[in-house]
C-alpha cells in the first residue's frame, strides 16, 4: 500500500487529479482509521497508468468510469 504522494510519483498524475478520480468515482482508496489517510494498492496504481494513458489518448474520464465499472 502507498500513500497519496507515492502513487502521484508512480504515476505521474498528480494529487489533485487523484483525489479529483476518487471524487468522480473512478477509483476508490482504503483509508487509515487513525487519520483517514488514503491508500492504494497494486490494482489502484495500474488503474491509474490505464487512466492516464486513455486521458493521453484524449478519452473522457465519463468513458473511463464506464470502462472500470464493466459498462
């Protein structure tokens, strides 16, 4: 598990973009009890290279959603 910084590194996106993922409900993070921090996970990361290389291929992140909920 990695923190909102690290998976930023990994990625390359940035944190605004990811905490903007979450809130559009593209990705979903599991959460420290003690602090409410989030956290991701292997499958998160690779969610996120598949987002950024289907923003770089200028898809809509509407199209993303329907694509990461099976639609």
């Amino acid at each position: 598990m990695v923190t909102i910084k690290e998976a930023e590194l990994l990625t390359g996106i940035t944190r605004q973009n990811i905490r903007y993922y979450e809130k559009m409900g593209i990705i979903y993070p599991s959460r420290e009890k003690e602090n409410q921090y989030r956290k991701y996970n292997k499958d998160d990361i690779r969610r996120f290279t598949l987002i950024y290389m289907f923003r770089k291929l200028d898809m809509p992140l509407e199209e993303n959603r329907k694509i990461f909920d099976g639609r």
